[in-house]
C-alpha cells in the first residue's frame, strides 16, 4: 500500500512523488540475481525509455545499510518505480539495489509490490532472472512461465521456450508473477541462459531483445555492455570491501587498521 505519512519501519510502505494515470500498465521487475541480467535489463530500459521515477518501496527488510554516494547524499536501499510511454501500452519499471534477506522478507516486499500495482489498474507482471548454464551458449535461450495460458501462448508465440524439466525458480523473480493470480494479475517469469558467474551483458541484451519483439518496440542494446562492465567494477569492489570487514572481524580489528597493517607488509 502506498503511505505518505511518517512511518514505523514495522513493514515496507511506498512513497509517492507523483500519481501517473497509466494505461493498461506492465510491471517489469528487474532486481539482482543470477547473472545481474534481469537488473541490467530494466536499468537499460530505464534510461533508455527515459522513464520517471514516481515511487520508491522502503522495508526493514533491507540490509541495515546506506550508500554514501559521491554527491554527498546518503540514500537507504530501496526499490524503485519508474513509468514509461509505450506505442500500445505504459510500462511500470521497477529496479532495486537488492532483494530481501530473508524469505518472510521476500513475501512481505513481493505482496507490496502486487498490492500496489493493483492499486494502479495494472494486468500483467513481469519478472525476469537468469538461468545458470554451463557452458554458457553463444545464443542463450529464454525460457518463459506464466500463471494464464493466454500469456504463456503469447510469449512462447514471441520465441520464448519450455524446459524439458522442472526448475525452481529462487527470490522474488519467481514469487512475484507466481503470487500475481492472488491480486487479480497476471504473471509471467522470464529465464534466460547464462554463465552464472559474471555480470552478463549477453543475457541482458537477450532479455531487452526479447522485450521488443514481444511488446512490439525497437529497443536498442548497444550500450548494455559498458553498463555491465561497470556493474562488474563495482560488484568487485563490494566483494573486497566485504572480505575485509570479515577477515578484521576475525582478527578483532578494524578494516581500516587491517589495511594499513597489509600496506605495510606490501611495501
């Protein structure tokens, strides 16, 4: 549900900064996972679409964290909601720095997601995740679920194809469509194959490719690369920084005086 007042922090609540009038709206969930390939997907179309923030989701089921950006501001983690005008339809983006911790974490941010949707006239829900391979194709494939035949149908009809077995489907990308029936939605996940083990821009171009057909868009990819290249910039840093506040934890000492201490035995 959408809150404009202060709030508790006893669950997640959505702010808004504006109320768009959409028509006949579809939410597209990009979040990290497997791949980054679902969050670089929707971060493209972002930008690309020139789509406007109008909502942000906050949750105490969010790391106890804030990014210090090099604005000087300080920004909790959140998800946020961004519109875009499409030839037939509006789209309803929504990219986020992570996911819930925990699974009740995921329910609960997964139900506000649907509820508010809801709440926006909005038919049909999206998620998108990536489908660890090995060894990673040239030309991954897509596979596509959903909760209607109707949808399913029109997905398979745009090249998306079926696993010969079943695969579960971990974090929000599976339980936002799937939970969709329960709001009168309908839901759709998208997979696409990939390495598992790299920011992949290949996946992501696939997915934003995929889209466009689809929905009937040109949508073009080419500056996908770069933003994953960046992406996997930043993922090391994270990965390092995290390394280090683990190793000083263990040996009971800051990150800071453990890197001096490692500078020092360097030189």
């Amino acid at each position: 549900m959408a809150d404009s007042a202060a709030h508790s922090f006893s669950g997640s609540f959505i702010r808004f900064s504006q109320k768009p009038k959409l028509r006949n709206p579809l939410m597209i969930v990009g979040l990290p996972g497997i791949g980054f390939v679902s969050k670089l997907a929707v971060d493209h179309l972002v930008r690309l679409l020139e789509a406007k923030p109008f909502a942000t989701l906050y949750s105490p089921h969010f790391p106890n964290q804030v990014l210090a950006l090099k604005s000087g501001r300080l920004r909790p983690f959140s998800m946020r909601f961004y519109y875009a005008r499409l030839k037939k339809r509006d789209l309803v983006l929504v990219r986020g720095d992570l996911q819930p911790l925990t699974v009740e974490g995921q329910y609960e941010v997964s139900a506000h997601l649907l509820s508010f949707f809801q709440s926006l006239g909005g038919t049909d829900v999206l998620a998108m995740a990536g489908y660890a391979v090995n060894p990673a194709p040239k030309v991954p494939s897509i596979y596509g679920f959903s909760t209607s035949k109707q949808l399913w149908a029109d997905l398979h009809h745009a090249g998306a194809k079926t696993t010969a077995v079943i695969v579960p489907i971990v974090g929000m990308a599976g339980l936002v469509p799937s939970l969709s029936k329960l709001y009168g939605l309908r839901g759709a996940c998208l997979l696409v194959e990939t390495p598992g083990n790299t920011v992949d821009a290949v996946g992501a171009k696939n997915l934003v490719g995929f889209l466009s057909k689809w929905l009937g868009e040109g949508f073009d990819v080419k500056a996908l690369d770069s933003r994953a290249k960046k992406a996997q910039v930043l993922l090391k840093r994270i990965e390092n920084q995290a390394r280090q506040e683990e190793t000083a934890a263990i040996a009971g000492k800051s990150p800071e005086a453990l890197q001096k201490e490692t500078q020092a035995y360097i030189r």
